[in-house]
C-alpha cells in the first residue's frame, strides 16, 4: 500500500515541485505524465459493502490489482470476454416489478487469496478492470441468447465481398468461355491454361466491359485480381514449326462466307485435331506388356560456332546427333533411358544407314523383361531416315532373330504432320538451354560434355554402320509394289509367326486395322 502511495503520489500534479509554468515546460510535463503513467489503474473499493450479496471490504488491495493485472494479460479480445464469463453469472430477472424493463440480472465475483471468490458489487467490478457496464452487460447478454456456444468476433472483417458478388460471377462467367491453345504434352501436369500471344489481361478487361451493362462493368485492378487470383493463365509467345494444315484451315475458316464450306472445313478442322489426339494417347499408353522407345535428330549444331562474323560466312561442317529414349511421354528423363549417339560430317553422312545403324546397336545392347510381348517404335515420319524400306527391314531381321521369344510383335508409329512432340524433344530442350549459354565451341568434345548430361553418350564412329541399303534391295520389294499405301501409312506392324515367318500389316489410322498380315 506504502509504494501506491508513493507511485500515486508522484503522479499527482498537485505534488509537483513549484516553478514557474511556461507553454515549452508544461507541454514537457504532459510527456512525462503521459509516458510513466498507466493507461489503466485499478480503482481500490470505496463501498463498504459487507452483506450475504456483497462482500466488497472483503476484497483486498492485492486481490483487485492480481484480478486487473490478469484481465489485461490476455490480449485480444475474446480473451478477455473469456475472461469475464469465468467471473460473472447471467440469469433471466424475476419480474417483481411488472414496470421494470430489465430482462437479465448480473452477478459479478472477484477471485481472492487463499482461493475461493467472493461476490461484488458492479461498482467495484467494473472499477477494479477499468471497463464500462455496457461491455459486461454486452458480452453476458450475447453469452445468453446463444445458448452458451462460444463467442466470436464480430468486428472488422471482409464486409465488401457482398455488395461485389455479382460483378465477380460475371466476370468468372467471361473467363471460363477462353480455351487455352494446343500445348506441349509434358505441360499437361501443370494444368496451366496457355492463351494465344495476342491477348493480355488489360485486353480481355476492355472485351469484358464491351460485353456487359454498366452496372456488372468492372475497374481494372478488380478484373486483374481475379485473374492473378482464381486463374491459371499464361500467355504464349509467337509459335515456330506450326502445323501447316492447321494454319491453313484457321485461314481459310476467317475468309469463307459459305455456311456449306464453312461447316465442311470445321469437319476437316476437327478430324485433324482428333487424328493427332490419337496419336498423344498412343504414347502415353503404359501398358506393361509394351515397350516403347522413340527417337530423333537433333537440328545441325555448327563446327566450330563463333561470335566472329567472318567465321559465319566461312564453310562450318556439321555435328550431328541421334537420341534414343525408352519409355513413354510420361516417364522421367534420367542417363539410364537416354541414349545419345554423335558423329560429325568428316566420320559419316546424316543418312538412314546411320539412323538404322544406331537403333540396331540399342536393341542389341537393351535389356528386354519376359513379360514384354510388343515392341513399339515412335519417330518422326521423315522418308529419308525413320519411314523407308531399311528401318522395316532392320526391325523384321531383329525380331526374326534376335528378338527375345516373348516379344511376338513391333509396332511401328508414326505421327500427324506436324504434331511430332516426342520425349526426344524434352531431351534436345534441355540441351539448347545449356548452349546458348555458351558464345564460343570450338571441338566436338565441348557438345559432347553437353550431351553428358542428359544422357548416355555414343560415339557413332565406335559402332558397325552397315549398308543396309544394298543388303535389303534384292530381298525387299518397292514400296509401291506393298498390299498397303506405303507412305500414307501411320502404323506398321511386324509379327513373327509360329512357322517363323515375319508378317507386314499398315495401317493408316491410329485406332482401326483394316488391312491384312502378309509376308
């Protein structure tokens, strides 16, 4: 009691030290006072009730600064409305007086030492924590009319999502109507939506407010919120290698004006898109009686590339490379199913003797499982190298004799014009994002350390490079003598036959198989 004193005391203005106030001190004194003195002291009982309702001059000084001191160290608010229920007892009023007005009535408790609680009145309740009536009588009332479920906040909050649900329904209604352009297969599990290159977020916003009323018209900042927030956009740049029969029918639906032929070239739009869909799930197939390996040439890489503009106009020969990958359009790139095999233009030619030569090494060193009964091949349909006589002679030699007996069948495919994304490609992408970081290459090594990195590398100069051209003219007859049109085929099959002979099938559909097995 002597150090409140003393604190109270030494607040008290009237206690101050006497000297002459001038606007600069007295200001100072306001500081000082507002700094050192608390926010909130409790206020000792003055009443001296002592009855079976209230004990107040029973509660002491220590009791009510302990009681304050815990009330104030819980911080937030429903904390301390907590904190009130644990010390105060709501009950509907015993209406004695018909004209009262009072519906509730409040008891208040203060915990003292030696345990227990003794009753209070409001006064000193209310003094002791320094609140206001209407805060207590307001937190018991809210306690009461639910039943006695716990509080909740009420205050602050989002109060505007209400007044803008109509403009964000509508705004989520044009968004859903843009369809994403054609991506890459491997981006399929990002579900990330790829516009075309001509649109932006502020160009979509003008579209928006064209279409709609003035009252679902939106600002900007509300339009981009939703679209950053809600939506998985991206915007593509300018697309290279496009499919020319996918231009060329876009073209033509913008400038016909005939219903007929409109609605004839949407057919032909549309049996294009489905043809190379077909293709897409083909290789994604993970059927475990399958095995599948696809392979293509990497773009011509310059010997020796320099900054220097006299070195580009001057004769360059060229390094070559073949990528072979075992798996399908899902499987994980690693060295182990990666197989690169290199030459330059001073070892060998860029020709199908080459190609086949190196398909023929990897199946002779692949290690194929019993359970494997197909074999299925996917590359490029480029006559010159993958889609010729050679490679379907090659394969029907290797199933005829050194294939494993439990592979009954090859399955060779080939895609829509156009539509080649095949995992070699991932490979060649992460291989040119690790040279154009590099100005100069001057040696065949500096590629190969490259191509170290994304796959097991063969050196094609290692390795027999036979002459399977004239090994097969005098057993192979012309393609155009086949049962099948030989270059508007999509699929060849080769089977092997309980008598050991090989039969050819072609198809010229991903899904049907109209023609007949003959040798």
């Amino acid at each position: 009691m002597d150090d409140l004193a003393q604190f109270v005391k030494k607040c008290d203005p009237k206690y101050a030290r006497k000297r002459p106030r001038t606007p600069k001190s007295w200001k100072r004194e306001k500081e000082r006072r507002k700094r050192y003195e608390p926010k909130s002291l409790p206020k000792f009982p003055s009443c001296d009730h002592n009855q079976k309702a209230f004990r107040c001059n029973l509660v002491s000084c220590q009791d009510i600064r302990k009681f304050h001191r815990n009330f104030y160290k819980c911080k937030t608010k429903i904390d301390q409305d907590n904190f009130l229920l644990r010390y105060c007892l709501v009950n509907q009023t015993i209406k004695n007086n018909p004209n009262s007005k009072r519906k509730l009535t409040i008891k208040y408790n203060i915990p003292v030492s030696g345990g227990g609680r003794k009753p209070v009145c409001q006064k000193t309740f209310l003094d002791s924590l320094q609140i206001k009536k209407d805060r207590v009588q307001g937190v018991m009332k809210r306690f009461y009319l639910s039943d006695g479920s716990p509080l909740k906040e009420n205050r602050g909050g989002d109060r505007k999502s209400e007044q803008y649900e109509a403009k964000r329904l509508s705004v989520d209604w044009f968004l859903e109507k843009f369809k994403g352009i054609e991506s890459h297969y491997c981006r399929s599990q990002t579900n990330r939506i790829y516009l075309p290159s001509g649109l932006n977020i502020r160009k979509m916003w003008r579209m928006y407010n064209q279409e709609r009323d003035e009252d679902l018209k939106v600002k900007q900042s509300f339009f981009r919120k939703i679209v950053n927030n809600s939506y998985n956009f991206g915007f593509g740049s300018p697309r290279t290698d496009v499919c020319s029969t996918c231009i060329s029918l876009q073209e033509r639906l913008k400038n016909e004006k005939s219903p007929i032929k409109r609605n004839e070239l949407m057919i032909e739009k549309r049996i294009h898109r489905l043809k190379y869909k077909a293709f897409y799930n083909i290789i994604k197939d993970e059927n475990k009686d399958i095995l599948t390996i696809t392979f293509d040439c990497q773009k011509n890489q310059p010997l020796p590339k320099l900054p220097d503009q006299s070195a580009y106009f001057s004769r360059q020969f060229n390094f070559y490379h073949f990528a072979i990958v075992q798996g399908n359009s899902k499987t994980k790139l690693t060295k182990e199913n990666v197989r690169s095999y290199y030459w330059t233009e001073l070892n060998h030619a860029k020709g199908s003797n080459q190609i086949i030569s190196a398909v023929y090494h990897f199946l002779q060193g692949t290690v194929i499982e019993s359970h494997v009964k197909v074999l299925r091949v996917v590359c490029d349909g480029c006559s010159g190298q993958n889609k010729n006589t050679g490679m379907v002679s090659m394969l029907g030699k290797w199933l005829y004799s050194e294939a494993p007996r439990n592979v009954k069948k090859i399955e060779i495919i080939f895609p829509v014009v156009g539509h080649s994304f095949i995992p070699p490609d991932r490979v060649f992408a992460k291989i040119e994002r690790t040279l154009k970081t590099k100005e100069v290459v001057v040696t065949p090594s500096e590629y190969t350390e490259v191509l170290q990195e994304n796959g097991t590398c063969i050196n094609l100069a290692t390795i027999p490079v036979y002459d399977w051209k004239a090994a097969y003219d005098p057993v192979i007859k012309p393609t155009s003598s086949c049962h099948f049109p030989f270059m508007r085929s999509k699929r060849f099959f080769l089977t092997r036959t309980k008598t050991e002979n090989i039969l050819v099938q072609g198809e010229e559909t991903y899904r049907n198989e109209i023609n007949k097995k003959k040798l």
